[in-house]
C-alpha cells in the first residue's frame, strides 16, 4: 500500500532562483512515505504541506476523500468551499469534509501562508452538516500550535529514528486542543479501502504539475512518479479537472508567459526557455496558435491597453 506525503521545503536557494524565474507561486513537493502514520484508534496522517504563496494566485476547485485542516500562518487569502467565500487571516484553521469541492486564493499583497494535514478514517462532528466546513482560531494558542506544526514537519521530512511514534503523538495533541479550541467531536472509523483514492492520486497529480510545469513532464514522468498506468492518470485527471495532465501543464506554463510578458522585461527567448520550452521557436508557434498572436505582439498589446488605462 502506498502512501504519499507532500513534503516541506526550507530551502532558500531554491526559493531565489525561483523568484529569479518569476515562477514562485507554492513551495512545496510531493514525496514517498515508506508507511502511514497512524494515530489515535484508526486514523492515518496521508500528507502535510507548508504553503506560501508570494504573488496572485487563484487556485482550481478540488476535492479530497479524506479530512483536511488548514492552519492559516501568515498573510490574508480567501477559501471557496461550495457556495461559500471565507476570508482568512493569521491563526485562523478551516477543518473541510471529505468530498467537499474547495479552492484556496491570495494576493501579492499580503500573501497567505498554511500548514494542510491530509487525514483519513477521522472525521469531525460539525455543529451544521450540511456545510461540510469548520472556521475558527487558534489565537488562544499562537504560540504553541505553530511549534507542534514545525516538529511535526521536521519529524515527517527527516524521518529519525522512531519518527512516527513522535509523529503520532504530536498529531494526537494537535487534535486534543483543536477540540478544545471548538468543542467539536471527534469521530475515528476505519476504513476497508486499500488504495488511494482517484480523486485523491488526481490532486496529488496536479499540484506536482503546479510545482513543476516548467520540467520536462510527460505521462511517463506521472507513471513511474506516482505508480499508475497512464491509461489511470489521464481518464481519472480528466473526470475531476476536464482536461489532460499534458494539456494542464501547458495551460500553467502558458499562464506564466503572460504574466511574465506582462511584468517583466525578459527577452521572450529567456521566458521561454524559463517555462521549459525545447526552443525559442516551438514556444512561439505554441504561443500564436493559442493566442492568435505573436508574445511580442501580445506585449505590446497589453503595454498600449495599459498605458491607455493610466
């Protein structure tokens, strides 16, 4: 049975040259947990990230098949959780059901950063179920639950000696003052199920693709990455996302040029070959079946609009 994790990065060379690409959008990865981390009667840690976002960012509605727990760190953003807009701040946390269609979005301006936990067989006994989400505050505990966050971070990326039975208690307690904090009920039922959920693999797929749609990713890449067959990957991506994995990739990359040719003076070779493009030509070509026109006919488009604005 595999496991994923997506893991922390505490890596600021990475982070520069990143923002040398004018690419920095999430900092994180996925990688492989050899077993589950299990807590509590029957409940199992799937995955955390740490999150930053550090420009504009408007995330795609997804779901999970599992409980997730938003620890909202940093910055301002908003989350849109079936009809509903939440606007969040620092040590605000959003417990979001199973199933539950949700997306995450921030600005430049203050950029948002959270911890998620993605955990399976536990549930919380909302005072109002038929929204599917909790918001509250850990204010109260400012100055502790972040610490539990980052030891169980470390704990989970470093894998020392008896990594889980520190891990497992340190969710425990996690879970202890969030039930203090909310007065909500815990609930931990197992499940028969041996695989990951599709929607589950489907998520983990795209925000690889996030964080590395200026690789040279191919289907082979997904296969042999997250151990589907291609066949898998493509048909249940589509289900939940209405595209491809491919088509996905090329959407971000293409994302990115505009808003680099938007707000940076690099030379369209350099955006080019910053997107991952095999050359100067292809992404050209690329660029004016899309857009129906050529990247410098498309700047200087948006600079004369821009310029007739102000």
């Amino acid at each position: 049975m595999l496991y994923w994790c997506r893991r922390y990065i505490n890596c600021c060379y990475f982070d520069y040259i990143l923002k040398e690409m004018g690419v920095l959008f999430v900092m994180y990865e996925l990688f492989n947990l050899k077993e589950a981390i299990h807590f509590g009667n029957s409940s199992q840690l799937l995955y955390i990230s740490s999150l930053k976002f550090e420009r504009d960012w408007n995330g795609m509605q997804h779901s999970h098949e599992c409980t997730e727990i938003f620890f909202c760190l940093n910055g301002k953003g908003s989350f849109h959780i079936g009809g509903d807009t939440l606007s969040v701040t620092p040590y605000d946390f959003i417990i979001i059901a199973p199933g539950m269609k949700h997306a995450e979005s921030s600005t430049s301006v203050s950029p948002l950063e959270y911890v998620v936990l993605g955990l399976s067989n536990l549930s919380f006994l909302l005072e109002n179920e038929t929204t599917g989400f909790h918001v509250g505050t850990f204010k109260e505990y400012a100055s502790f639950i972040p610490s539990l966050l980052t030891a169980l971070i470390t704990e989970v990326n470093n894998q020392p000696e008896q990594y889980q039975e520190v891990a497992s208690n340190l969710l425990n307690l996690l879970l202890l003052y969030l039930k203090r904090i909310s007065n909500l009920e815990i609930s931990q039922k197992k499940t028969n199920s041996s695989s990951v959920p599709a929607n589950q693999s489907s998520a983990w797929i795209k925000q690889y693709l996030d964080n590395n749609f200026t690789k040279d990713v191919n289907l082979d890449v997904l296969a042999e990455k997250f151990y589907l067959n291609k066949y898998t990957i493509i048909h249940n991506f589509r289900k939940f996302y209405g595209t491809t994995p491919i088509n996905y990739r090329l959407d971000r990359q293409f994302k990115e040029a505009l808003f680099l040719l938007e707000t940076t003076e690099n030379t369209i070779r350099q955006i080019s070959e910053s997107l991952g493009f095999s050359s100067y030509n292809y992404f050209t070509q690329c660029f004016q079946k899309r857009f129906h026109m050529t990247p410098t006919e498309y700047r200087k488009k948006y600079k004369k609009e821009h310029e007739f604005i102000h």
